[in-house]
C-alpha cells in the first residue's frame, strides 16, 4: 500500500490532521463531489457519526468502504 499522506482538514472551525493513503484521499474527494459538498464537509460528518473510540483516519477508511460496498451492493 502506498505511503499515507497527512492533510489538514476543519471540523467545526478547527483545524485537524488526517493520514490516508492516495487511494483513500481520491476516493474520499469522489463522494464529496458526488454529494455536491467539500471535503472538509464531509469529514465533518463522518466525524460527527463516528463512534468515540478510534481514530478519525479509520472512520474515513470505513465510511469509503461501506459508501462503495453499499453502492456495489445496489448494481447486483
């Protein structure tokens, strides 16, 4: 996998860092363009439904996963 590249996004009017690797980042800009809304948007809401523990890279990791396997899952 390739190396992680570490972006700054904000959530709620504070600044905080992300690592993904370029797969992910591409994949995450996708679905922001897709729901008309930016990135940092975005992030904000996954945030904001993401489960206390872990961190904030795994639950952008997830989100894509279950947005593409979802998304699959309606082309059968």
């Amino acid at each position: 996998m390739p190396a992680e590249i570490k972006r700054s996004v904000t959530i709620s009017g504070h600044r905080t860092s992300i690592s993904l690797e370029r797969p992910f980042w591409d994949a995450l800009k996708e679905i922001a363009c897709s729901e008309d809304i930016s990135v940092n948007e975005l992030v904000r809401r996954i945030d904001e439904g993401r489960d206390s523990e872990g961190n904030l890279s795994g639950a952008v990791r997830v989100y894509i996963l279950a947005h593409f396997k979802n998304k699959s899952a309606v082309c059968i």
